[in-house]
C-alpha cells in the first residue's frame, strides 16, 4: 500500500472509531454477559456433583465432553442466522427476517432432535471404546439420557437468539440465561442431594414428602440441565412474541413452512461455523487427552490455567459476535466501504482487549492459582503456563474477531479450511510434537510447555491467514471485484 493511500485508510479508521467503538462495545457486553452465565452453569453442575460423590463428577465430566461439543456445533451452525438478519436490517427489508427465522427454527429443531437421538443410542459404544469404568459409564449414560430431552429446546433458543443478536439486541440472551443459572442452581440442589440435601439446607421441619425425595446425582444433575434449557427456550419464546424492541418483525404470525433455498442459504454460511467450533473445541480436548498421561500435577495445572484464561476469553469472543452484526448491518445498507471501516476498527478493539486481558493475567495470576488450589507445585506449574498464556492473548483474540469480520461478509467457509489447517496441523501435531520429542538437537522433550507452545503456533497461523483473507475480502468487495451472496 502507497504512503498516501496508508495514510488515507488510517484517517479512515480513525473516523469510523469515533462513532463506531461505542455500539460494537455496547453490543458486545450483554453477549459477554450471557456467555459467562452459560458457562456458569456448567461450573455449577461440577462443583454440585463433585460434593456428592466423585464417581457422580466423573459422570457428569464425560458425559459433559460428548454433549458439549455437540451443543456448541449446533450452536454455530445456527449462528449463521445472525449476519443473514443483520444484512438484512440493514437494507431495510425486515419483511424478509420472518421466513428466515422460521427456517433456522426448522434446522434447530432437526438438529435437537438428532443431538438427542445420539445422546440416547450412541454413548454406550462410544464409553466402551472409551474404556470407562461401568459404573462411571451407567451413571454418564443416565445423565446424557435426561440432557438429551433439553437439546431441542437448547437448539431453539440458540435460533433465537441469533435472530435478536442480528437486530441489534443482545440484552435478552443475557437475562434470559441469567433466568436458566436461576433455575439450573436449585434444581441442581433438590435432584442431585435429594430429601436429605433438603434437610441438610432447611432442617428436619420440612414435610415428609420433600424428605422422602431421592438424591438422583448425576442423573438429577441432567435432568436440572434439561429443564435450563426448556425454560431459557420458552422465555426467549415469550419475550420475542411480546417484545416491540423488534420493530415490525412480527415472528410468530403465519408460520413458514420448509424453504429449502432459505434452508439450503442458512447451512451455507452456518454449517462451515458450526464445524469451525467444533474443530477448536475437539482441539482442547484430545490435548487434554495426550497431558492426562503426564501425571496429576500436569493435568490439574493444565486444567486450572485453561479455566482461567477461558474466562478471559469470553470477551474476545462476544466482541467477535458483535462485530459480526456490525459488519453485516454495514453490508446491508451497501456501505461497502464503510463496512470495511468497521471490520479493521473491530480488531483495533480486539487488540486493545486483548493487551488488557494479558496485563490482567500478569496482576492476578498468582492469587487466583492460590484460589483454585493449595497444591504448591500445580500453582508453580499453573503459573508457569498462564505465562504462555500471556503470549498468545494478542493471537487468540485476533483470529476469533477475524472470523467474526469474516461471517459478516458471509465468508465462512474459508474459516473452517483455516481453522482446520491451524488448529490440528500446526496446534495440535505440532504442540505434540514439542510435547513428546522436543526440538531434535536443541531441548528435550517439553510436555505440558510444548503442547501450549503448540497452541500459541495453531492461533497465530490461524490469525495471520485469517487476516490476510479479511484483507483481501474487504478490499475486493470494496471495489467492486467480489460479491457478497444474496439473501
């Protein structure tokens, strides 16, 4: 790029980040929000199982490493709703986001269904190979049995919820999940103790009946999961039916029925979403596989600095969500240039987030270690990898808030062939690699060190790719030389 025409395109950005900062920030906040609620019930589903009885944990912990990865896939094939809404919005064809929405709501409601078929029939021969303990692998199957009843549910709320994130309100999916820990935490409490956890908590002058009640542990625990969902469903339900913060867009007046085009449209920029996440977090989890030979100091070091540095990166990812409907607003009013504003000021953000968040591991990270365990050497080891951690924050955030640039330019499926490519050849063989051989001449082998140098490789090959695509997306669009696929 020429000296003046460098020049001109930061004089730009510096325009668009006057008027444009604040509403990606205020966007971004409630998703932050809901996603932190989310994950704390699972936090609360751990800690609930773990004071019962560690083979609960155990069952509630497996069962949580099938059904998760689904949910999230679900999650994002839906979110490809979201930038075909907010384009939409944008132009000001809000008489088109009716029929849209009833399609995703079809492919949510197919996609609970077969989650739910597989959690049913498939986890037996799957905890077998697995080589679980049969009592372990009883109690996960009941717990998956009673998850499985929630997965339409989930799936449905996930829909619309990317439907609202599209029109610029993002406020509901964060009270309504807030409302899903609400009824997930006590409902965890009476199934999962039973009568006697009741009496522990209140004393022996309840009635005989609620005494009397059976403590289901992980059993319970599914069962409380299930009902979160169901209810976060029917409140999103309820409040999009009655709600007037979605203008014109009257949704649940004359269903739909199938569209394969808007179908066949809604898995185009979705599917390729879906199967990116379900790459990350399949990632994380075979590594976790590959440490859990390396000892249980390694293993609970490894898992407590990962816990901590997924926290942080809750926002990073709701900036990314954000900026997605940002962008795809832009798009929709043809301010093509403008939109591309967006996009780049979006990860001068993600930038600023992330130097924040690594200034913030440095401050905290050792009296927080001290929070989650006394062990001496898993707080030394733990530390030693939230160091590590400092240095891919700059990464991490980058290549998520790219792809959320990405998907509102419809351009998903690149992301997925990039985040397949980075995550499993460079993060995951590489960082086993170092982890097992070392570097062959210079260091030994690095164990847990070598898999996180690993992931620090996988997000920055992944966020240079990434950027170079946005780069080359933004500018093509901009002059005329790409299209953006229709609605």
């Amino acid at each position: 790029m020429e000296p003046s025409a460098l020049a001109t395109f930061f004089s730009d950005l510096l325009s668009v980040s006057r008027t444009e900062t604040r509403p990606l920030i205020r966007l971004a906040l409630p998703i932050c929000g809901a996603q932190l609620a989310q994950a704390g019930m699972s936090v609360a589903d751990v800690m609930m199982t773990g004071r019962l009885s560690a083979t609960d944990l155990a069952a509630v912990s497996v069962g949580s490493s099938l059904w998760l990865p689904l949910m999230l896939f679900m999650t994002g094939t839906l979110m490809g709703l979201t930038p075909i809404v907010a384009h939409l919005l944008g132009a000001g064809t809000t008489e088109r986001i009716r029929p849209s929405v009833h399609q995703a709501l079809w492919v949510a409601l197919a996609l609970g269904v077969v989650a739910a078929l597989l959690l049913w029939f498939t986890v037996m021969p799957i905890f077998r190979v697995m080589d679980v303990p049969p009592d372990v692998a009883r109690r996960s199957a009941a717990y998956l049995s009673a998850v499985a009843f929630g997965m339409p549910g989930v799936a449905l709320f996930q829909a619309l919820r990317a439907f609202s994130d599209g029109m610029n309100h993002t406020r509901p999916a964060l009270w309504i999940s807030l409302v899903g820990l609400g009824v997930n935490i006590p409902s965890n409490y009476v199934l999962i103790y039973g009568g006697d956890g009741l009496t522990a908590l209140f004393g022996d002058w309840l009635p005989g009946w609620t005494q009397g009640l059976p403590a289901l542990g992980a059993l319970g625990c599914g069962i409380a999961t299930a009902l979160s969902m169901w209810v976060m469903c029917l409140t999103m339900i309820a409040y999009t039916r009655r709600s007037r913060a979605y203008g014109d867009v009257s949704l649940w007046h004359s269903p739909t029925l199938p569209r394969w085009r808007l179908i066949g449209e809604l898995l185009y920029v979705g599917v390729p979403i879906g199967v990116a996440i379900f790459v990350e977090v399949t990632l994380f989890t075979l590594i976790s596989l590959f440490i859990a030979s390396l000892g249980e100091v390694t293993v609970a070091a490894h898992q407590v600095a990962l816990n901590y540095t997924s926290i942080l990166f809750m926002l990073p990812l709701a900036l990314s969500m954000a900026l997605t409907v940002r962008v795809g607003n832009t798009l929709g009013q043809g301010k093509i240039e403008r939109a591309r504003m967006v996009a780049w000021n979006g990860i001068l953000v993600s930038v600023l987030i992330a130097l924040l968040n690594s200034a913030l591991l440095w401050f905290t990270a050792e009296p927080v270690m001290a929070l989650y365990t006394h062990d001496t050497a898993v707080q030394r080891l733990a530390l030693s990898l939230v160091l590590l951690a400092m240095l891919y924050q700059v990464s991490d955030s980058l290549q998520v808030n790219l792809a959320g640039a990405l998907r509102g330019y419809k351009d998903t499926r690149i992301i997925m062939v990039i985040t397949l490519f980075a995550y499993w050849a460079v993060g995951l063989a590489g960082g086993h690699w170092l982890g097992t051989r070392g570097l062959p001449g210079w260091s030994e082998p690095l164990g847990v060190h070598g898999y996180w140098i690993g992931l620090i490789a996988g997000l920055t090959v992944a966020a240079l790719l990434l950027g170079e695509r946005l780069r080359r997306r933004a500018k093509g669009v901009a002059h005329g030389r790409q299209e953006i696929p229709l609605d």
